[in-house]
C-alpha cells in the first residue's frame, strides 16, 4: 500500500503538496518509492501579500513592425482607457479580420514598462477565459500551481489577486458574450481592454470603439510593405489588389504570404483572386495549421455557422445581401422582406440584429452595408459548409432579383421624380447583374438591365445603358427567343441607348429593323409598333432628314388620336413630336402652334411641374428663339432653367442646356 510522505521543515515553513509513489522492483522485491515536495513559504502566501515579477508578460507576438495607419483607432483606445475608468473598459469591435487584436496587441506593448503585469487572455468562452486567468496565477505564484487542485481554484487565485493590487493591463480577446466576461468586468484595481466582433449587448459594461477596415492609402501601404513591387505596373496592380480586398488587414496579410510561398506575380494573385475568390480565400501559404486558422474565410466561418445556428433566416439575409453591391442599401428596401422571404417583420428585425450584433453587416436606421468580402464569401459555394450550397446562393440570387423588381420606380426613362431612388438602387442591380453567370441569367436579370438601360439613357448615362441593353437582348434571345415581345422592347432600349450616345450609324439599322419586326410580329395598329415608330422618326431628325421624320409623327399622331383619344400620353407625345418635326423643317409658325398646344396639353394632363411639361415648354421656348422672338423665348427658358433645377438638380445636363439656352436670349 501506498504510504503518506513525510514533511521535512525547509525556511520558516513547508507543505506536502502531493505525492509521486508507487511500487518498484529492487532486486526481486518489491519496495514503496515515497517522495517528499519541499516547498518555500511563498507557497502559502495570501494573493495580496503576492508581487509581480518585473515584466510579467505572455503578449502573443512582438509589436508589428508593420502596423500601418492605425494613429487614430490607437489613440481613440489611448483616451478611452484613461478616461472610461477600470469599470468600464474599452472595448474595439468589428468585422473578423480588421485587426482588433493587433490594435489592442500594439497597446499592450505601449504599455509593458508602466503597467505589470500586461496580461493577454482568450476571451472566446468563459472556459478560455477560465484557463488563461489559472496561467496568470501559475505566472505570479509557481507553487500556486501545485497547491491548487483545479485550474478553476487557481483562477479564483488570480482574481484575488488582481482585486488586491493595482497598476495592471488584461487584454480580453475575440469575447464572444459579456456573460463570459462576468468575473472579470467588476474590477476596478487596473484596467481591461476588451476585443470583439459583437457590436452589440455591451450597454453600461463597455465603452465601445469600432475598427473599420484600414483607409485605402495604408491598405496599399501595407501591401507595399509585405510585397516588394517590381515597377509602377506593380504598384498599380497592388493598388487593385487592395481595392479587391476590401482594405480588410488579414485578407492583405493572406494575400502577401500566399504571393511569397508561391512566387507569382501580385498580377496572377488578383487574376486567380477574381476567378476563384472560394478558394483564395481559404488558401493558406504553406498549409501550416496556424494559418489554416487565420484565412479570412476560417475567420467568418465560425462567426457564420455561431449564427445561422441561432437563427436560420439571418443567413439566408446574408446571402442575398452578399448579391448586393457593398454600398449603403436603403433600410426600407427590407419592408418587402417578408413577403419574398415568407417571413413576418419581427424575424426580418431579430435576424438583422444578430448579423449586426456579429459585425456581418453595419445596420443604422436608414442603410444596410456588407464588407465586399463578406459577400464575397457568402456568395461561394463550398461543399464543406452546409450553409453555403449552391441551391440555398441560388435561391438567393433569385430572391435578390425579385426584391429589386418590387422597389424599383417604374418608367424611368421618364419617371423623374423617382430617379433619386435609382441611384441609390442602381449599383445593387449592377452588382447583382454583373455577378450572375450568363448561362444563369434569367427574364427577371434581363428585366432588371433594360429598366437600368432606360433610367440611365435618362441620366445621361449613355455608355452604362449600351452595356445593360446589349446583355438584356442576348438574355432575352436566348431563352425567349428574337421575335418574342421582350426581345423587341430589349432592342428597342438597345437602338435608343446608341442614339441617346449619339451613334447614329449603329442606332439606325437597329431602330428599322425594331419597326419592321414590330408590324410584322404585332401588326401596324399595335402600341409598341407606334412607339417603334416614333423611335425611328426621331433617329431621322437627328440625321438631318426632317421631311421623314414628319412623315412618321403625322402617322403616328392620327394613329394615337384613333387608337388611345386626344389626351393619352402617347397621343401628346406625338404631337410633339410633330411640332418639332416641323420646326426641323423650318416651318416655324406650324411649329410653334403646334408647340403652344403640346404645352397646354401637358399642363391638363400631367400638371404645370411635370418634367414632360417642362420638355414642351423648353421646345416651344426654342421655336420663338429660332424665329427671332426672343422676350418671349427668354421668358419661356427662365421657367424651364426653374423646373429643371428643382426636378433635375443644378448640374445635369438638361438643366445645363436650359441654362445656356437663357444665356443666349
């Protein structure tokens, strides 16, 4: 059997700690090996009676040689932790890979030779938590590791002690829930600097500092610095490399290992970059574990898969926000969440709260915005996660769509009044049409670019318009065939968007053919026939053939009479038309009579600020202009120069011309 050592006095006090025994073998018999743990009196020291040893320390890695335009962020956590006092403690929070530990990192350093000891602790779990304060007190006290049984006793240790001393730094890092952080937030001997990426539920515990991703002159910076350019072409390229990143610190840092281990070009990084984000993204530079843990999408996995466990529909928003561009999305756009998700109003609430509260997306009253790599990642599929399948981003996608076609203003090409809303939507539909593969793209993409192709020929946009008509009519060919209605109406948008460019060589085949195919598909009497034939008429007037052009707005104007009455918009529209067919044509007296009558047509019908009512006047000012009457041009101009500027803003082009055109009265 086992005997119990024996104690031998060693200074003014000594303890049996534990014993070391078993049976061994001498000589064939077997013997007991008792062993006796001599420890010096400190062992039984109360905390407070404790000093630290001079430099008591375990920060994780030296001060960053490369810590770049953080002056700021540092010296906002400076005054926060010498004016918040101990019980409230900063805390740094953001999106997974700003670097919020290196910021807290380079303070601890700052302040090793005034505070002691500066103690760095894993804040993840309270379990974490737990360990790293059982540490501290193996640090303070080495005996305190033996005589305690458990390393939840030495952590009550440590916190005894840190309530008895003062003058000491405890970094608390990636906390997870300030539940976790309970026993060490009620301290007020030293001080605590809290890291997070939960924005929220910090309310009277914590004074809070976001970190945002760095400016995007020391993005390029610190990409400078990890990877040697070659040239200026090198330096152009690191610059969009920067910008593809998102100037997020750890996506730069992963970027430049992989350029090193790998020896390519940063050229070839951002080509493979663009091509394969998912597997850039998890790319490691060796394959070493420790950096297989710090990818950027290793980062936001956790934080991923922590929240959908919570709330699925929070990562179904995550989703089809990652479809958008990474710009401020109006926050009322969401009111249509429910209906396209299925949802009611409060989950929408509960589920965007929590990815705020996750730092996955900035929510203010009015604006949604997401990291432009956290929709990078959030929009790839990866086989290993089962949030990320190809039919939950599908499905995303499609719903991103159809939530666009429900906000939208209709008529843009001629709907003023709702173009503020455009361009605050404009960059998501681009984003989200410029992200669908063309063999996925469907009728509602193709919806999607030829409304975009008419509110931006509208906003003098002409070469964007090109771009979304063309790929509006290769959609809509493809799946719907060249004489069907949408293919018609796409390369209607399609020949306008050259003509609004002023490529008339290119618009004018388009604009014949439009007509043709729209009598032949549709018949003569059609309304999108006579809109195709308006569309042609005008192209004549451009070209200088304004005998044509009368031609076709004198047909189309009995045909709108016949078909829609005297006060349709379309039956105004064409007289209009007309009016300025005959003034192209120099008869002017025709012109404006026929001007007069558009302008009191427009005023009954759509009212007297109406942007189509202030296009009839500036024509009817313009044909006085031309025949010489200019008080009553002048006049006619001062009005429109007025309603331009309330419904256009002082630098459009159209308020711009009326502006001219008053000058030249």
């Amino acid at each position: 059997m086992n005997e119990r050592p024996c104690v031998e006095a060693s200074g003014e006090q000594a303890v049996a700690v534990g014993t070391n025994s078993g049976i061994i073998s001498t000589g064939g018999h077997a013997t007991i090996d008792a062993r006796t743990v001599h420890l010096p009196a400190a062992a039984v020291r109360q905390p407070a009676e404790v000093p630290a040893p001079r430099g008591t320390t375990n920060l994780p890695a030296p001060p960053n040689p490369d810590f770049v335009d953080r002056v700021e962020p540092l010296a906002r956590l400076e005054a926060a932790l010498a004016e918040a006092g101990p019980a409230v403690p900063p805390i740094v929070y953001g999106l997974g890979g700003t670097g919020k530990s290196a910021l807290a990192l380079q303070l601890a350093h700052r302040h090793r030779h005034r505070l002691n000891p500066v103690w760095w602790l894993s804040a993840d779990s309270a379990s974490g938590l737990a360990h790293g304060l059982a540490d501290l007190a193996a640090r303070l006290a080495p005996y305190q590791h033996l005589a305690a049984a458990t390393s939840t006793e030495r952590a009550e240790w440590a916190l005894s002690w840190l309530r008895a001393h003062r003058d000491w730094l405890l970094v608390l890092d990636d906390a997870a829930s300030p539940h976790d952080l309970a026993p060490v937030l009620g301290l007020t001997t030293g001080r605590c600097v809290i890291t997070s990426r939960r924005a929220t539920g910090w309310r009277r515990l914590a004074q809070p500092l976001p970190l945002d991703p760095l400016p995007s002159d020391a993005a390029v910076e610190l990409l400078m610095r990890l990877v040697e350019p070659d040239g200026p072409d090198d330096e152009q390229v690191l610059a969009d490399l920067a910008d593809e990143l998102g100037h997020l610190p750890l996506a730069l840092e992963q970027a430049a290992a992989y350029i090193e281990a790998t020896a390519i070009s940063p050229a070839a990084y951002l080509d493979r970059l663009r091509r394969h984000p998912g597997r850039m993204f998890a790319a490691t530079a060796g394959g070493q574990e420790a950096d297989d843990q710090r990818t950027v999408a290793r980062v936001w996995h956790l934080s991923l898969r922590a929240i959908t466990a919570q709330q699925p529909l929070a990562g179904d928003l995550l989703r089809l926000f990652a479809w958008f561009a990474p710009a401020p999305l109006p926050r009322d756009v969401l009111e249509d969440l429910s209906e396209n998700l299925g949802e009611d109003s409060y989950a929408v609430d509960e589920a965007l709260a929590l990815l705020h509260g996750y730092s996955m997306i900035t929510l203010t009253r009015r604006t949604v915005t997401v990291h432009r790599l956290v929709q990078a990642v959030a929009r790839v599929p990866d086989p290993a996660d089962p949030h990320r399948t190809v039919q939950a981003i599908t499905t995303a996608r499609e719903r991103a769509a159809l939530l666009l076609e429900q906000v939208l203003p209709e008529n843009p090409l001629f709907n003023v009044p709702g173009w503020p809303r455009w361009r605050l939507l404009l960059p998501h539909l681009l984003a989200l049409t410029d992200r669908t593969p063309a063999e996925e793209a469907d009728p509602h993409t193709a919806g999607l670019l030829v409304a975009a192709s008419g509110y931006l020929q509208g906003d003098g946009h002409t070469g964007t318009a090109i771009t979304c008509a063309r790929r509006a009519v290769e959609i809509r060919t493809r799946l719907q065939g060249s004489d069907h209605p949408a293919t018609l109406a796409a390369r209607s948008f399609l020949a306008s968007a050259h003509r609004a460019a002023g490529d008339l060589d290119t618009a004018t085949p388009l604009h014949q053919r439009n007509l043709a195919d729209h009598e032949r598909v549709h018949g003569p009497d059609h309304p999108d026939t006579l809109v195709s034939r308006a569309n042609l008429a005008h192209l004549y007037a451009l070209r200088g053939e304004p005998a044509r052009a009368r031609d076709l707005h004198q047909q189309n104007l009995t045909d709108m009479r016949r078909l829609h009455g005297p006060d349709h918009p379309h039956t105004l529209n064409a007289r209009a038309n007309l009016a300025s067919a005959y003034r192209d044509m120099g008869d002017l007296d025709t012109a404006i009579d026929l001007h007069r009558q558009a302008v009191t047509d427009y005023e009954r019908v759509h009212g007297p600020d109406h942007s189509e009512t202030a296009t009839a006047r500036s024509n009817l000012a313009y044909a006085h202009k031309l025949a010489g009457d200019m008080d009553a041009a002048g006049t006619l101009f001062a009005r429109v120069l007025a309603d331009r500027e309330r419904l256009y803003g002082p630098d459009h082009p159209l308020t711009e011309l009326a502006r001219q055109f008053l000058e030249d009265c």
